[in-house]
C-alpha cells in the first residue's frame, strides 16, 4: 500500500532535505488515499468501466502512461491520462541527468510534479529508471571504479528514499545487455569499470533503500525468444536462485512493421514469470494504423492477460504528437486526442465497451460516422494533385481521419487542408481547422503526388470523432 508521507534524500551539497507533505492534501483526505490508494481509479463514474485502467482495474492490472510534466498544463492532455490510466511513468524527469545532473546535488522538482499529479488521482507510479548507461551527465563517465561504485549507490539511495514509499515500481537497471545474437552485456560505464556484478549490487542497493518496492530489470527487443532474452531470463533465474532482490521483469514492447510483435510474446512472457517474478510491458508503443495496428495492440493486451503474473501495461506516451516516434503514429489517441480503432481494440481486449456515448473526450454519439471519396484534381506527367472530400453522416462530428496508401514509387509532395503522418505508403490525414462538421455536411483535403498517375490512391474508410 503506497503511503503519502513526507519525503527525504539529498539536496545541494548532500545534506538533509527538507520534508514535505502534500500541500493539496488535507489530513481526511491523506487516510482516505492510504486506505485506497492502490485499488482507486482516475474517475469513478458511471462509465468507470469504459476507460482503459478501469477495464485493467477489474482484471486486476493497471493500464499506465508515461507522462511529460512539461505537458500536463495542457487541458487535453492532463484530461486524457486523468480519464483513462491508472498508473503513470515520468517519461525522463527521473533519469540520472533529470535528477543529479551534478555529483551530490539532486533536483526532484520535475519529476515531484508528475507524482504529485498522479497521487492526486489515485494513480500508481512506475519509476524509470536508477541505472542506464545513456542520458548520463558527464562526470558519471569519468569517475574510477571506487568513486563510480559509491556514485551508483548513493544515486539509488538519495533517488529511492526520497520517493520511499510512494512508487510501485522501479526500473532499478535498464538496457544492460547488447542487441545480436551475442547475450553479451552491453559496454557502458558501470559494465566496463565495475563489471557483470553491478547489476547484482544495484539490486541490493534498491531492496535496502525501499523494501516494499517492486525492483525490475527492464529491456527492449526482449519481447520474444532471442539470445538476449536468453541472457536476461538466465540472469534472473541466477538471481532467484541466490536470492538477489528482483520481483519483475520489463518488457519495453516497442513494435513495428519490420519488429512486429512476436508470434512467441506470450510463451515468453510466462517463461520469466515461471521464474517467480511478475513481468510488466512497460513501454509499449505500435506503430502503424487503422486495423493492423488495432489487431497489434489488441494481441499485446491479450498476451498479458493470459499470463497471471503480467501486472500491468504502459504505453509510452497518450497523443501520437508527443511520441518520442510521432511519425510512426504509434499510440492510442492521434494528435487531437481522438481515440483510435487502436484504442478501442485495447479497451475490448480488457473487457471494456468501446464507444460508450457518455464516456468523455470519446468518440461521443456512436451514430458519427463520415464517408471519404476520393477524385484527381489536376494531372500531369509524372505527378497528380488529389482531392478527398469527407462527409459527414446522420450526426455532427467533430474530428475525422482517413487512410490513404500510395503505390510505389508515387510519392506525397505537399498536402493542404489536413495533418498528415506517414507510416511507409501509408499516409494517414487528420483534420486541423475543418474538423466540426453538421450532419450531412462536406470538407475536403487535398495533395500533390510525384512519382507517376497510376494506379491511382486507395483511400480507406473515414473515422470520425
């Protein structure tokens, strides 16, 4: 059970900070959160069940989101992850160069924002990340062995006891080992200078500095049976077998077209939590769009309800726009925080209903639907101009998006009228200003195509919001 409780560690030059309650939080308030903190919801109203972490609630999971605090002053946003997540992750507010940028001189505020955020919603925190050889500030690089080692464990201390008490789980060590077919550890500052036991001590580190914690190892390209899945999963098993404090394994989950999401993902999830440790997908994105990606995210949720010990799920990051891959629309909700066929397949993978009318910032009035039909404009030799005309049907909308795949070698020059993002031939256009539409009433976008006139672009179904 997370506590809400005054915070120390290590500020300036070392010594005490000072400790603070939570201001918003009156001394009522503070037992009622103690008492329901982990089971409470972003919302609870009669449509609590239509979100994506009240469906994981009633599975016994949570359904997170990684979180900018830069971005939670925007309405829609803050909105969004209020609505739908029951857990957060700070996107990079508690990485080394956030939080110590120099030796012995630690700033929480950033990373304070996005906890203070989530507690005021009854939200899990996930912490990410202690250890990880990239996003270092450069004195970390140049330390010897003996000051590295005491560096490393006063990081995790003064990070961890700050925050005791009030994270689920840590990624105390991300991305040690090397991507191939080697299983080889990765060369980083810790690995060369301190060697394969610093994971090991990073652990014991993080059991003495907040006992209750969930401490994770986390990875990416993990996700199905590899060589470097296989070391992981033989590094945890030693670990279990000497009793090093590890409870979880992370699966980053980071797919696309050309690293779909394995046939074997489940299997391997449930060979680590055969190991006795819980596993988390904790930084899934899917890029893609339309059907494909919703049978992908669909799949993940799946995987994870099927194995027991998988705890819980975190897409790294809410709108497509923010995505540290925005070009690859890659997550739930597109640029104007529409949800996407995506969303929906989540939601009903976990049991929910989507499109409930009363659910908001959603699709609204399930009647909204547009059509989109395409004509050519202008054409020349070797290119076209293109016009898609969208109509609204027997209801207002408020937002539309349509799919539009090109034959090589064809290739989109300019656009106007309309958001465009590319995945490969696909270009996916939303709408900017003409996105409120009367029922039966039309707009349209358009573009210029080089590349050739044949054969002509498929356009795909309108979804409207």
């Amino acid at each position: 059970m997370r506590m809400i409780r005054k915070r120390s560690g290590t500020r300036g030059g070392g010594g005490p900070a000072r400790g603070r309650l939570r201001a918003a939080l009156g001394g009522a308030t503070t037992v009622l959160l103690t008492a329901t903190a982990l089971a409470a919801l972003p919302q609870t109203t009669a449509h609590a069940a239509d979100t994506l972490g009240a469906a994981a609630a009633e599975k016994g999971r949570y359904f997170g989101a990684a979180v900018a605090a830069n971005h939670l002053g925007e309405a829609q946003y803050a909105a969004t992850l209020d609505r739908e997540f029951n857990s957060v992750t700070p996107e990079n507010e508690m990485k080394w160069d956030a939080v110590e940028p120099n030796r012995g001189s630690f700033s929480f505020s950033r990373a304070d924002q996005i906890v203070d955020h989530a507690q005021g919603k009854g939200m899990k925190v996930r912490g990410h990340t202690l250890v990880w050889h990239s996003q270092l500030p450069g004195w970390v690089s140049g330390l010897g062995a003996t000051d590295l080692r005491s560096a490393m464990n006063n990081h995790i201390t003064q990070v961890m006891t700050h925050y005791k008490g009030e994270i689920h789980s840590w990624d105390v060590v991300n991305e040690a080992f090397q991507d191939g077919g080697s299983g080889a550890r990765r060369s980083s500052p810790f690995q060369d200078k301190l060697g394969d036991g610093f994971i090991e001590e990073a652990f014991r580190t993080a059991r003495a500095a907040d006992p209750n914690a969930k401490l994770c190892y986390n990875d990416y390209n993990t996700d199905g049976v590899n060589a470097k899945s296989n070391a992981v999963y033989t590094m945890v098993r030693d670990f279990k077998s000497r009793g090093v404090p590890i409870d979880c394994v992370g699966f980053q989950s980071h797919f696309n077209p050309n690293s779909p999401v394995p046939s074997d993902y489940r299997a391997n999830l449930q060979r680590f939590a055969d190991l006795g440790v819980d596993v988390q997908i904790t930084e899934l994105d899917i890029e893609g769009s339309g059907q494909a990606q919703a049978t992908n995210y669909g799949n993940v949720v799946r995987a994870c309800l099927a194995v027991t010990r998988c705890t819980g799920i975190t897409v790294w990051g809410i709108p497509d726009k923010y995505s540290w891959r925005s070009s690859g629309t890659p997550l739930l909700f597109d640029d104007n925080y529409n949800k996407k066929p995506a969303y929906d397949a989540a939601l009903s993978a976990l049991g929910g209903t989507p499109g409930d009318p009363g659910d908001p910032g959603g699709p609204g009035d399930p009647t909204a639907a547009c059509t989109a039909t395409y004509s050519t404009a202008e054409q020349w030799s070797g290119g076209y101009n293109g016009k898609v005309t969208i109509t609204a049907g027997s209801s207002p909308i408020t937002g539309w998006s349509v799919d539009v795949t090109l034959a090589s070698p064809q290739q989109v020059v300019s656009v106007w009228n309309g958001s465009p993002t590319s995945n490969g031939n696909v270009m996916t256009v939303r709408s900017t200003w003409n996105g409120s539409l009367a029922a039966g009433a039309s707009t349209s976008f358009g573009f210029t195509v080089n590349g050739g006139t044949t054969p002509p672009p498929q356009v795909g179904a309108c979804t409207a919001s």
